[in-house]
C-alpha cells in the first residue's frame, strides 16, 4: 500500500502560491529591496510561468552567482544572479523578485546612531539592513567610545527575522567607518520623511 501524497508535486506537503505577511509591516512599513544579497534572504518571484514559491538565499558566490533553496515541497535548489535579485524601481520595489524578509539568525551588520535623547539618557540606532527607517532606542552609555550621533557608526549582530526592534537580540561592538550605500542603505531619519506619513 503506498504512502498518501507520494506522488503529488512536493511529495504532499503544503506548497505556497502567494508571499507571506512581511513580519516588519509596523508604524514605518516594509523595508525597500535589500542592496546586497546575502545568506538567508528570503524572496518571492514576481513574474514566473510555473506557481510562484518562495525561497532562501543558501549561498553567495564571487562574481555574483547566487545559490537558493525553496522553501516549500522537496526545497529544490535554483541558480540566479545576485543582478536580477537587486533590481528595483525607483520607489524600491524588486522587479523581478519581492523582498520577502529573513530567515531566524543572527547576521553581523552594522548600526547607525542618528540620535541623542539627553532627556531619557538613550541613543536612537538605526540598522538600515534591518529597517532603514525603524529607530532602535539604547542605554546611551552602550554606545561605543567615539560614536557620536548623528551619523556615528557601529559594528553590531542582530536578529533580521525579528518584527520589532524587542526582538533584535541586538549585540554592539566597537566604532567603524561608514560601510558605504554597496553594501548597506543610508539610514532615513526622520522616518515620516522617508515613508511619506
């Protein structure tokens, strides 16, 4: 006697046609397409002939050639350059894939302190590869010696599947220069400007 589902599409398990609900969908709305293509994005194609299933990022090779993993069915594997993940329009949509979130881990980035609050003793950080726009508030003295806000910059891990800045699990370490607009967006402060609210 065989085994219920065997011989469906995904061997029976349950298959995806649209995205999920983008977990940051909060006060300062989706982040834009990432910049950089790195391990453990997820994305959504936009435009395909077959059922559209979403993927992870597993691995990223010199010279732009991107390994990807779907994340539904038998998780079949897919090559695509890191080009055509990238691309976006003008208002920072994908053009070819959706910028879906992260899977749960911890990814080494970089923080930004854009703001002093002297009246409640905190910084306000931003993680631009997280959210451009979602102010992460500190204990001022764990700012690292030498950051000065506004445009002081950090060294830090951070959860990127965490919906709100609670759930960072954030860890900060020492000061660094600016990584540059090739590997991490600017920062948009004050947010309403950046969202148009």
């Amino acid at each position: 006697m065989g085994v219920a589902g065997k011989n469906l599409r995904g061997h029976g398990r349950p298959t995806h046609a649209t995205p999920p609900v983008q977990l940051k969908d909060g006060p300062y709305g989706r982040p834009p397409h990432p910049v950089y293509v790195r391990t453990g994005q997820i994305y959504w194609p936009r435009h395909a002939r077959t059922p559209r299933r979403q993927f992870r990022v597993s691995r990223v090779y010199p010279g732009g050639r991107v390994r990807a993993r779907r994340m539904d069915g038998a998780g079949e594997t897919l090559e695509l350059t890191a080009e055509r993940l990238l691309a976006a329009s003008e208002d920072g949509v994908g053009e070819d894939y959706s910028f879906i979130g992260w899977m749960p881990g911890i990814y080494g980035t970089w923080a930004c302190a854009v703001e002093r609050d002297r009246e409640r003793g905190q910084a306000i950080l931003i993680l631009p590869e997280w959210h451009p726009c979602w102010p992460v508030r500190i204990p001022e003295r764990l700012l690292a010696i030498g950051v000065q806000p506004p445009g002081g910059w950090m060294r830090a891990v951070a959860d990127f599947s965490a919906p709100n800045p609670a759930r960072l699990c954030l860890g900060l370490s020492g000061a660094c220069d600016d990584p540059g607009r090739g590997v991490c967006g600017a920062p948009r402060w004050p947010p309403a400007k950046a969202v148009g609210q």
